[in-house]
C-alpha cells in the first residue's frame, strides 16, 4: 500500500471529487507527493506557490481545517488570493487533515469537492482514519529533511520523485540568494511570487532558474524576472 492508494480510498469512501498529498516541513517549503485528478494537483500546488490556503493552516495548526464552502465571506477573508483560485480551479469545498505522529508532522492530506459539502460525524472519522495510515505510510518510507529516503524502498514513484522536486526548489532558491543578495527565505518568497504572478508551476520557475534560462534582479518587482538570451 502507498499513500497514493489512500488518496484513491479516501475519494471513494468520502463524499469528494478528488484527494491531495503534500510533504510538509517547518524548515522547508511544502512538496506534493501525489494526487488524484487534475484539480487536486492544482490545490496542492496552489498552496504551496502561495503559502496560504487549508493545507498551511491545518500543517501550521496542527488540526483539521473545514473549508465547506469556499464562496463564504469568513473564508473568502481568510484566504484571499488562494480561495478564488481553488474556485476557478474547479473546488467548492476543501478538507484539510494534518499527517502527525506525536510531535512528528510529516504533511497534510487534502479532500476537496467541486459543490458546498459538509462532513458529517462518520465521514470525518473516516478522513482522519485515512490520515492516520498515510502518515504511518510516510514514516515508513522515513525520507529525510534532504527528500531521500534513509532506507528501505519507496512506496510508489510518486514519492520517489520528492527528492529531485525538493533539491530542484532548494537549488533554485539558492541560485536567487547570489542573484538577489537576500536570504534563502526571501529568496523563496520571490521564486513563488515569480511563479504565481506568471500562472506557471513553482517547479518549472525552478528548473528553468537552475538551467540559467531565467534570472530575477534586485531591482525589478518580486514577480518579475527577465529570461537569459
């Protein structure tokens, strides 16, 4: 069993469209590690290019994050920028469930439905149920704060990817802290703004700064970059 398997279940079990997967971390931004369908993909990647959304909050929190409606003033307010994104993506209704072992949070496992949808009593403890057995899938695999597994096979390609995903962001944003003179953190604020303004995924800015085809000033706007001639 792989933690795409419980994406698959938790879809079929639960009144959703679709399921996401992503590897959190406090000392590193997050990194999808799976999906189910094309919107799912695009939430987890949305909330990783912006830093905000159900995801961040339930990581950050430590608790479950109930987005039933998105078109809601209270969370229209909250998330501002992500929660007409996840709209126009094709979500109405977002579930977040954070991944935790004791003091140990490997991620997040996100549930979204495409109309206003509620949880109800049963249905939440089966989300948490599928929480619980992605996060002991997650240990398993016990990848390291590099992105490499420390032992032991992968459990689908998936996350075998994650490393290579990782070190693409991590490499890139080191790139920006020469071409900006600014932190690793600010650097990677400015590669996500760059990504997000540009409509592009957070991995593919990295590649492209990391191949020298793209490079940011510091003095052009945070979303701005030139391409290398």
């Amino acid at each position: 069993m792989s933690v795409v398997d419980v994406c698959t279940a938790a879809v079929a079990a639960l009144p959703v469209g679709g399921a996401g997967l992503s590897a959190m971390s406090r000392t590193a931004a997050s990194h999808p590690l799976c999906s189910t369908d094309d919107i799912s993909e695009q939430l987890e990647e949305l909330q990783l290019t912006l830093g905000e959304g159900p995801c961040v909050d339930a990581f950050v929190r430590g608790s479950t994050v109930l987005a039933p409606d998105l078109l809601t003033t209270e969370l229209q307010d909250r998330w501002a920028v992500f929660a007409d994104a996840a709209l126009e993506a094709g979500a109405r209704a977002v579930f977040s469930l954070p991944l935790q072992k004791g003091a140990i949070s490997p991620g997040v496992l996100d549930v979204y439905a495409n109309i206003p949808t509620v949880l109800d009593t049963e249905e939440l403890a089966d989300a948490l149920a599928f929480a619980d057995l992605a996060t002991l899938l997650l240990l398993d695999t016990r990848i390291d704060e590099a992105g490499a597994p420390t032992g032991g096979p992968m459990p689908d390609r998936s996350v075998k990817d994650l490393g290579a995903y990782r070190a693409e962001i991590d490499q890139a944003s080191g790139v920006l802290t020469v071409q900006l003179g600014v932190g690793i953190e600010e650097a990677f604020v400015r590669l996500r703004a760059y990504a997000y303004a540009q409509g592009r995924r957070l991995a593919d800015v990295a590649a492209d700064v990391v191949a020298r085809r793209l490079r940011f000033s510091p003095d052009a706007e945070p979303d701005q970059a030139e391409e290398e001639t």
